[in-house]
C-alpha cells in the first residue's frame, strides 16, 4: 500500500514530510491524519532536543575555552605569581562548568518524572524571608529594597521552593530599576492552588519574548550581559520546580512591571 511504503521511508531526517492520504481509502485518511499529527510533535521534539545539545555545546564552549588558553598562557610563563592567577581564574570556570552540569542534571531528573517531596509549611513568607536574609547582600549592591506580599500554607518541597525563590530573585535583581522595591508576592488562587511570584520594576518584556522565558539557555537579553553569571537555566529550573509540584510557570510585563512566578499545587 502507499501509505505503508510512505511510513517505512520515515527517518529523523525527513520528519517534515507527511503521508499523503489522497490516494487512500476513505476509513484510512482519518488514522493517517492522525499519523500525521504524531510526526509533527516528533518533529518539534526533535528540533528542541537539536537545539539543546546546541545550547549546551555553546555554553561548554566559553569556559573550557577559557580554560585552555590560561593553561597555554601558564606554561609560556611559570612564574609562581602568574600560576596563582591562572588557578584561580581556572577554579572559576570550573564551578562555572559545574553549575551547568548540576542544572543539567536536575532538569533531567525533571524531565524523568521525579516529583515534589512535599512536607507541611505553615507559611511560605518565613520561607521567602530566610531567600531574601541570603540574597540582601546583591539585592543592596544593586540599590534594591525587597519585601514580602501575603503568605500561603500547604504541603511543598521547602528546597525545592527555595531554589525557585533564589533563581526568581536574581533574576529581578539583574533587570529591576535601581532605586525600586522588589516584591515576593504569595496569593491563593483556590482551595488547591497557590501563586508564588517575584515582581519588579525595569524594562517592560516583549509579549513575543514572555513565552520563552523559562526554556533552557534563553536569555531576553541579546546582549547576553551577563553571561558569567548566568548561564540561562534559571528560570527553567523554576518551571521544572513547578511542573514537580504540579503546577505551571507564569510570567506577566505590562508597563514596566514584570512578575515571574509558578502556580502550583497546595495539597
């Protein structure tokens, strides 16, 4: 049949190509549209996991690079100052290289299914008050003052959630406007349901750009300015913490004032 022989030719290679259902019988076009669908979400999957290995090969790339010419640059000149610089500018990149595989790991663990360990939290702004004892340091350094809005109960993975407060929180610390308040905002969306967002005050996002804030290695900035720092699998861990506690990640920027944040599960 043609249709069959259609289907045996499909390989990664020619996924775009779909099986033409004019020469089919008619109680067969149905399961062929069918068919046809499947290779679309096989073709998008495939695309994201080529882009991935993509992103993570360029992200590799800057600090073994950056190893490599300290090491040659350290062999050219043994002096025993120069060699200290050189291992501390390596042990730099190392953890840098480290962080990126760690993140990697924890968003594969994601990915496999591996779910909240959820424990009762009477309040979730005592949680967010120990993120920001530990992020008031950068939160000054960048003329900043934050505050936490509301509270919330329920069963959560409290490390869990305190990883996407701290990612949220530098993430608003790189983009608020200098002099603003950053706000931990906590409200009940329903009996089921709990809204944990970061707002802050800076350059409005583009709506084309709010979609894509929580893929992996993006970055809004085109700039990349700060690239050393952040190596753009943030806000993706913040929506795998999400999707362990069942829930969603959203993100709203209207007139200056952005919210990043994850609904999730309360129970």
């Amino acid at each position: 049949m043609p249709g069959q022989r259609q289907a045996t030719k499909k390989s990664a290679d020619n996924l775009h190509h779909r099986l033409d259902s004019g020469e089919q019988p008619l109680e067969l076009v149905p399961l062929i549209d069918q068919f046809n669908a499947l290779l679309a979400r096989i073709e998008k999957a495939y695309s994201q996991m080529e882009g991935f290995n993509a992103d993570v090969a360029h992200e590799l790339c800057t600090p073994l690079a950056t190893l490599i010419a300290n090491n040659e640059l350290a062999l050219r000149r043994p002096e025993q100052a120069d060699m200290r610089e050189v291992l501390a500018s390596n042990l730099e990149e190392l953890h840098r290289l480290t962080g990126i595989v760690n993140d990697m790991l924890f968003l594969s663990q994601a990915d496999r299914g591996v779910g909240a360990r959820r424990t009762r939290v009477a309040s979730l702004a005592s949680v967010a008050a120990d993120v920001l004892d530990y992020h008031e340091a950068a939160l000054a350094d960048a003329g900043l003052t934050a505050k936490v809005v509301g509270d919330a109960h329920g069963a959560f993975d409290v490390p869990l959630l305190r990883r996407a407060l701290s990612n949220l929180l530098g993430n608003a610390t790189r983009y608020a406007r200098k002099g603003s308040i950053v706000q931990v905002i906590f409200r009940t969306v329903d009996e089921e349901h709990v809204l944990l967002s970061v707002t802050n005050c800076g350059d409005t996002i583009d709506p084309e750009i709010l979609p894509h804030l929580f893929d992996r290695f993006f970055r809004a900035d085109p700039a990349r300015s700060h690239g050393q720092s952040n190596h753009g699998l943030g806000l993706a861990i913040v929506g795998a913490i999400a999707r362990m506690h069942q829930g969603k990640p959203v993100a709203r920027s209207e007139n200056g004032v952005t919210s990043v944040g994850i609904e999730i599960r309360a129970q």
